[in-house]
C-alpha cells in the first residue's frame, strides 16, 4: 500500500513538474519571437 501511495503522489508531482517547465517553455518561445518582431 505505500508503495502504491508513493507512486501516485509522486505521478501527480511529477505532472505539476512536467506542466510547470511547459509553460515556462511556452513563456521563453513566446519572448524570444516577441524580441525578434521588435528588432
């Protein structure tokens, strides 16, 4: 049962990771090309 327990939890970690560094990297992309448009 721990086991089980600990792997869900770290599953849904993990997921808030994963979502976290997309976003960033959504972020990044979208400053660089607004960089680029206003050179």
């Amino acid at each position: 049962m721990a086991d089980v327990m600990h792997g869900s939890t770290f599953g849904r970690v993990e997921k808030l990771i994963w979502r976290a560094v997309w976003r960033s990297l959504q972020l990044s992309s979208k400053l660089k090309r607004s960089q680029v448009k206003g050179v």
